[in-house]
C-alpha cells in the first residue's frame, strides 16, 4: 500500500474565473514615397500563459484592462526600412481559454510559456498602401479559467466534499452545516511517499437545474471540463436540498448528478470516474451500501422508478467504488490509492495512443517521401 499524505492546501479567495479585456495591435509607421520606404509594422499583441500568475492579480495590475502594443515606425532616409512596432504581452494563469466577443474560441494555454495571438499590428505604409499606414486589429476578448486539476470532485450539497478534501489532504477548510457550504472552488494536493502529488479540486455542490444555470450552473460545470477525472461524492443516506425539495436515494443522487453532466456537455461523461460512497459512519449504511451495488449493478432494472427526462442516455461506469467516512477516515487510505492507480493507468493509455499516433504519423511521411517522384532536373546516376 503507498502511504500517502498531504503537504500543500489553498483556498482560493476574492476568486476570479473570467476577465473581459480591450486589445489592439500598433497602428503601421509612414512609408517614405520619395524613396520607396516601407514603414515598420505594428507591433502585435500576445497572451502568454504563466504558472504564478492569477487573473486577480492581472486584474489588479491592469485595472483599466486595455492593451494596446506599439507603434511602428516611419521610413526615414536613414532607415528605410521602419523598424517593428513593439509587441505587448498580457500575461495569464495556465489553463486559460481565450475567446472572442462572440463566445468564439481564439485559443488555450495549457502549460508555461503557451501563447496566442490575439491583436495584430497594422501594415506599415508601402506602395501598396500609398505609403499610408494601416491601424491594427481592435478585438475585445474573454479569459475563462478552468481548474486544471486531477481529479474533480462531483456531487450534490452536503454530499461530504469539503470534509472529504481536507481528509485526502489533511487540510482544513471551513466548513458549515448548511446546504451550500462551498461556495468557491477549493484545491488541495495529495502527496504521496514518492513525491508524487495529484491535485484534487472541490467544486460548490450542484443542484438540480445546474445545467439550466439555477445556482452556480455553468459557472463550475466549466471548471469540471478541465480535470482529468472526476471522483462523484454521495451520500448514502441520499440527499435533500430543503423541505421544500424532494429527497433522493443514493442511487437517485448518481443518476441526477449523470444527467447534469450529460445536460451540460455529453463529453463530460467520458471522463474516467470513480464512486466514494461518505457517511458510512452512520447507522443502517451497510444495509443501504449493498442495495447500492444491486442498484449500480443492475442500473437498468431501476431506471424505470425516475421520471423520463431525468433517465441519462448513459450511465456512468465507475473504475472503482468505495466505501468511506470522510468523520471517521474510513477507506480513505484505500480511496487515495484507487485514485493514483486510475490516473496511472489512464496516463500510460494515453501515452501508448499518443506513441502508435506518433509511429503512423512517421509511416504515412515516410510513403508519401518515398513515393514521390524525382524532380525532372534531378541528376540520376548512368547504368
């Protein structure tokens, strides 16, 4: 068994997820019509991703929120050639999704030093142009963070989440004896006697209706998109968001939190997942443990008790189901090595994809090197 534990916790406060921000290229420098100079072109604009940085602190550093790079400059006797206007680099957190005004995707930065091009400068002037100078690009554009995370924590209010992180991580975020008891996004490392770490992000509860934007909605189904696996928290007793709602079986809890995924993003449900079943401290949860496995076991048998429009078109299929007691610690140890075992073997999957991707890539180059015929000036030996 690998023993694990956890060196490394934050809270996230004041958090941002998203940033509306003004850019444009350098306008062109003069040509020089006299002697045909060409004016230096605008200098672009770039968003370049950064691993310390946060979109709070970018706010906080810009809080105009305008970027707008350098001129270029003119032709001159001296230089005919006008030199590039400088470029402006806006930087961003890793993990940054840049869109356009109208929700259209420009790019994603996934690691350090990513980078995209958002503003182009202006044409220098040239004969082309009259020797006039052209503006550059004016473009509005959305930041929108999503947690990069290994594991994504998924389940209703109350469902035992945050206590479940701060057992995994030995860290210890407040939390309250209320329905809603996370309301920003939590991230905590495991780490584990080898130095391996994986990072675990407690997202707020979803309720029903998340999918339609009721409470946090899309605001946090988004950040689900960005980790690697999700691990669905229960709880085995059920779950009832007020007396007002109506309660729900485990069993219910797994399908409804299934359909919320499949109402936001159908992808969302080929995640790799896994099942920690919380609150096995109580009394009577054994009894309801095994009617739990009947039921995931045969979910078909059961789909029948749920109103049609709550039925997903699929189920998920859990790599591993466990048992816990975020209270008491029960199967925690077991939980953090099911979790390390799953991300190992979905990244060796992913690696041995990528290698045959690799190898065919280098097949289908080599055919079409081979199969090309010589050019007709080429020198061929004599027999």
């Amino acid at each position: 068994m690998v023993h694990c534990s956890c060196v490394w916790f934050r809270k996230y406060g004041n958090f941002i997820d998203n940033l509306r921000l003004f850019t444009r290229g350098g306008s062109g420098g003069m040509g020089y019509p006299r002697l045909g100079g060409e004016g230096g072109k605008g200098g672009d604009v770039w968003v370049v991703a950064h691993n310390k940085m946060t979109l709070k602190q970018l706010k906080d550093k810009y809080p105009q929120k305008r970027f707008v790079a350098g001129e270029g400059a003119n032709s001159r006797v001296s230089a005919l050639k006008g030199s590039k206007g400088k470029d402006c680099e806006i930087p961003v957190p890793v993990g940054i999704s840049v869109t356009d005004e109208n929700g259209k995707i420009i790019g994603e930065l996934n690691k350090e030093k990513d980078r995209i091009l958002v503003a182009e400068g202006g044409l220098g002037g040239k004969l082309l142009t009259n020797f006039l100078p052209l503006k550059g690009q004016k473009r509005v554009i959305h930041l929108d963070l999503k947690l990069i995370a290994d594991i994504g924590l998924v389940g209703f209010p109350n469902a035992g989440k945050s206590s479940l992180l701060s057992q995994v991580s030995h860290a210890k975020p407040a939390i309250a004896d209320y329905a809603f008891t996370t309301l920003k996004p939590q991230l905590g490392k495991i780490m584990y006697n080898d130095f391996k770490q994986i990072s675990v992000a407690d997202l707020p509860g979803l309720i029903e209706g998340a999918h339609m934007n009721k409470g946090m909605g899309h605001k946090f189904l988004k950040h689900i998109e960005r980790t690697r696996q999700l691990l669905f928290v229960v709880d085995i007793s059920g779950f009832q968001l007020s007396s007002q709602t109506q309660y729900r079986t485990a069993f219910e809890t797994i399908i409804l939190l299934t359909k919320e995924l499949e109402l936001y993003k159908e992808e969302l449900q080929t995640k790799p997942a896994l099942l920690a079943v919380n609150k096995m401290d109580l009394p009577g949860a054994q009894d309801k443990f095994r009617v739990l496995m009947n039921q995931l076991q045969n979910p078909k048998d059961f789909l029948h008790l749920f109103e049609k429009n709550m039925i997903p078109e699929r189920t998920m299929e859990f790599q591993h189901i466990i048992p816990i007691s975020a209270i008491t610690g029960e199967g925690i140890d077991e939980l953090k090595n099911h979790i390390r075992k799953s991300l190992d073997e979905h990244a060796n999957q992913e690696d041995d994809a990528y290698h045959k991707k690799q190898l065919l890539n280098l097949q289908i180059s080599n055919t079409i090197f081979y199969s090309d015929p010589p050019p007709k000036n080429s020198v061929t030996s004599p027999r």
